[in-house]
C-alpha cells in the first residue's frame, strides 16, 4: 500500500472560512479579467475567409457556408488525426475534448453551429466518431483546404477557429490552440477546485501532493490507449476502424499526442 499522500492542515470551521473569504477575493478579480478578455476578444478585427472552401460531410462534398447550417455564428474546433493508424493511436488529447461536448442546444439557441473538422481521412475518422458515440456535426478537411483555413499556422495541431457569417460571406473572428482549447472542457475545471487539482507535473502544489504525469504516465491515456474509449469498449462498442466496422455505415449516433 501507498503511503498516505499528503493533505491541507486541519482548522476549526471559522479559520477555514476566512481563508475561503480571502480566496474569494482572488478568484472574482480572476472572473472580472476573465469577463474583460472576452469582451476584448469580441472587439477584434476579423479577416475574410472563403466560404467555398471545400469540407466532406455525412452526405459528401459541402463547403465552408455549409457547416453553418444556416447560423450566424460558427465554432470549430480542428481535430488531430492519423490516418491509417488503430482508434487506441489516435489523438488522446483530442479524444479527451471532444467526448466532453454533448448538448449543443444551448449553443444553437445564441445562433451558433458546433462542428468538428477532422483534419484526416473522413471514412476512419467518422468511422472513430460513431465508436464514441460522438452526436455532433463532424466533417473531413481535404489537405488543400486545411492549407486555406489554417492560413499559415502548423497543421496537425488541435485548434479552436470562430467564424461569423454575414450573408454568404465568411469572416474568422478569433483562434486559440494548446490549453486555449480548454473552453471546451469541464473535467480539468471541476479537478482545478479539488485539493489535488489536475495532478500534472506543471502545478504548483505542495510537497507530497500527487502529481503522476510525467515520463512514466499520461494523464490522458490509460493501458495503451485513450481513456474514454475504455468505457465504450466495456459497453460493447467496435474500436475497427475499417471498412468491415459494425457500424461503418450508421448515421454515427450511436455509433496526439498533442495536449494540454
């Protein structure tokens, strides 16, 4: 058995709410920048982007307009693929997102669309998508494409790419990549308020707090594989991602080492 993993000091109820108070101080000012960054960001210039660019969906070829199923608004987030290799290869940081984005109805209700743009193959990456048991709009980027939409910045990386839609006409409002991607995630947030955090080797915790990630470890990875397939394996879910999958031909609703 391990021994006993460090733990906080032990204060009386009253001690314990005035260090609480004092933090509460810290984290309003940090939701009070947090609330000024945004309305910065929705003061930036935005750059025209053509809105033909070519995309491949559920039904074949569509275009940049298209994926905004009529919305005014668009949020992609770009996903790390590799084509030809097993689902247990595939890209766990990405993996680890995604799975966290289910109920897309609040998003629609400002005039958003949330879509996926895959950039790999369409056929195995959908293919990965209905092994997840991922429900939303998911589309290919032909490498041509990628080259237009990325604009110069490194393909093969995870990104967050905001779009508006005016008319016919398609303008990026803003891009993040790395943990600016963190938008799309609840797990580390919710760990962030926990005595032990996300217990990655960059926090500054204190010593004997449990920080597993290093050489040795993955926090996004478990036996070889991304975690969260783990659970769709144990319900019976095919990780093949060949053209024999059980559900290769579903509507995909049932169906990287790059991380934080």
């Amino acid at each position: 058995m391990k021994g006993e993993l460090g733990a906080p000091k032990i204060v009386d109820r009253a001690t314990f709410q005035v260090e609480v108070d004092a933090l509460r101080v810290r984290e309003k000012a940090h939701t009070r920048e947090g609330d000024a960054i945004a309305a910065a960001r929705r003061r930036l210039p935005m750059v025209k982007v053509d809105g033909t660019v070519p995309l491949i969906g559920e039904n074949g070829p569509v275009t940049l307009l298209d994926a905004f199923e009529g919305r005014r608004m668009l949020v992609a987030y770009y996903y790390m693929w590799f084509d030809g290799r097993p689902a247990p290869e595939q890209c766990e940081g990405c993996t680890f997102f995604t799975t966290q984005v289910r109920e897309l109805s609040h998003i629609h209700s400002r005039d958003a669309t949330y879509a996926t743009f895959c950039q790999g193959s369409h056929e195995e990456s959908v293919r990965y998508r209905a092994f997840m048991g991922w429900e939303m709009p998911w589309y290919s980027v032909p490498d041509a494409s990628l080259g237009t939409l990325l604009a110069g910045r490194q393909q093969g990386l995870m990104y967050l790419i905001c779009y508006l839609r005016q008319g016919s006409d398609i303008f990026e409002t803003y891009w993040t990549t790395r943990r600016g991607v963190e938008a799309m995630d609840n797990s580390y947030r919710l760990l962030d308020l926990t005595v032990y955090g996300r217990q990655e080797d960059f926090e500054d915790s204190p010593a004997g707090w449990p920080q597993y990630w290093g050489e040795t470890n993955h926090p996004f990875r478990r036996d070889g594989r991304p975690i969260s397939q783990w659970r769709r394996l144990e319900a019976g879910h095919s990780d093949d991602l060949g053209a024999d999958h059980p559900e290769a031909n579903s509507d995909g609703h049932g169906c990287c080492s790059g991380s934080s």
